[in-house]
C-alpha cells in the first residue's frame, strides 16, 4: 500500500488542512508521497519537511501571525498604488516568500525533504498545467500559491507560472498517477457547497470560478481505479467570515477553522478504522 495525501487550493480556508493532518498524526497515518496545489503546497511542504506532530503546531502558529498576515495586509490604498505600479497586481509576494522560507528553510530543496512532494502551477507561455518535484522547493512553492492579481506571477526558468488551483485544484489523480493507493484529500470545503444559478456580477465570477476549479476533481473521482481507496476528509463545515468580501484577507479565523477541522476528521478517521 502506498499513502497518498493530497492538499487543495483555498487561500486563507487551507487552515483546515492544518486540522486535518493533526488528525491524520494522531491516527498514525504517514503518507508515502504528498501532492499538493497552492496553499496545498505550502502546507504540504512544510509537512514533508517535518512530518511530526511537531510542525502542526509550527503551522498553526505560523497562519495566524503578523507575517502570515502580511501577505495580503497592504491597506487598500497601498494596493491600489501597487496596481497602478505594475498594472498587473494587489500584493507584494516577498512576505508571502519569507513565510515558506520561514517554516521550510531558505535554502530548501525537494531532494531534502524526508517525503516525495510535488506541487502544482500553471504555466502562461504553455497555458499548460506544471509539477515541480526537484530542485529548489521555495520557489516553485510560491508558483503555486501565486494567485493572479493578488500576486506577480512567478519566473522560473524562462516561463512564468500563477496558481495551481487554475488548472488541478484538488489534485488526485496526480496523486494516483504517482503511485498512490490509499488516498487522502485534504480540501477546504468548496466541493461540499452547493451552487446557486448567479444573480448578481459578483456571483457571476464566483460561480464561474468554483466550475472551474470543482469539475477535474469531480471526474477524477469518478474514474477511481478499483484498488486505489480515497478518503475525502471533512473540513467542519463553513466559517461566518468564508463569504463575506476581502476574506482572503482575514486571518483571525485561523485557529477556529484548524480546530473545526481537527475534529471532523478526527471522528471520520476514528468511524473509519472501526469499519
């Protein structure tokens, strides 16, 4: 058997994921490899680096600091100025930069790390989907988790990638593809809540943007081969702050969100080995 964990995209929501793998340590559950998009792939980095208990708590308390707020906490003005600058983004990512370095090293590689990571990002120049799982680990870290127009996209050579999440939020057929035969999808809740028909411009994109990043999975656990099992964690159900406008910004719901999710997986993963 080989474990599988898989980490989704979801910016500030990703704290579940913090929860869920506290849930799956305390389970005795190490997965093999980990295959992560976005803020998947931060988390997921930071975990296989570590893969103890330990670096729950480092994660915890790294998500609900003054650096991880500082990542999208630039006053609107501030923003608006740094659009007008470079014409194509909100936030500097250089905090955003300083955190992975922060919790993985700054000289991090993937050859380094004590599990098999890849992480996912979307190439402009092939408009084609990319996994990096060698070489040096901060920056294709950072390709991932760059969120157009919040952040630049980042170089890496020759090509410039954005966020993961545009082209395999939840990756696991990746996963599958690498090997993987228990799977563990770490996701932020979006696939659990329905959609509505948009009514106003705003929902136009948020509807829009959920097909988009909802309809691979889908099909992908559609397609399931029969001796790979795949456990969907729960995430503990929405937080008052998920639909409000400028969440992405918010960090002060960090640790509810981890704790709302450490218990619902912890009752799924206990329900699961009685089975």
């Amino acid at each position: 058997m080989t474990v599988g964990f898989v980490l989704g995209g979801g910016g500030v929501r990703g704290a579940v994921e913090i929860g869920m793998l506290q849930a799956l340590v305390e389970a005795g559950i190490r997965p093999d490899l980990i295959v992560g998009t976005s803020i998947g792939a931060i988390n997921g980095a930071a975990f296989a680096a570590d893969p103890t208990e330990a670096v729950i708590e480092r994660l915890a308390d790294a998500w609900g600091s003054p650096a991880a707020s500082a990542v999208y906490g630039d006053s609107w003005m501030r923003q608006l100025q740094r659009l007008a600058t470079s014409r194509i983004h909100l936030n500097d990512p250089e905090p955003l930069r300083e955190l992975i370095a922060a919790m993985v090293g700054d000289d991090a590689r993937f050859e380094d790390l004590e599990i098999p990571l890849a992480v996912c990002a979307a190439s402009i120049e092939r408009a084609a989907e990319q996994w990096f799982d060698s070489g040096p680990l901060i920056t294709a870290v950072l390709a991932s988790a760059s969120v157009p127009a919040a952040l630049p996209p980042t170089f890496v050579n020759g090509e410039h990638y954005v966020d993961g999440g545009l082209v395999n939020s939840i990756p696991l057929g990746e996963a599958i593809a690498r090997g993987a035969t228990e799977v563990y999808v770490l996701q932020v809740g979006r696939i659990e809540e329905p959609l509505a028909a948009p009514r106003t411009p705003a929902d136009v994109a948020k509807v829009s943007f959920e097909i988009a990043r909802r309809h691979r999975f889908a099909r992908e656990r559609e397609q399931i081969p029969d001796d790979v099992s795949v456990h969907v964690l729960p995430y503990g159900g929405p937080h008052p702050l998920d639909s409000r406008p400028g969440s992405y910004r918010r960090m002060d719901a960090t640790h509810a969100r981890i704790a709302a999710a450490y218990e619902a997986s912890a009752a799924y993963l206990a329900l699961d080995g009685e089975r």
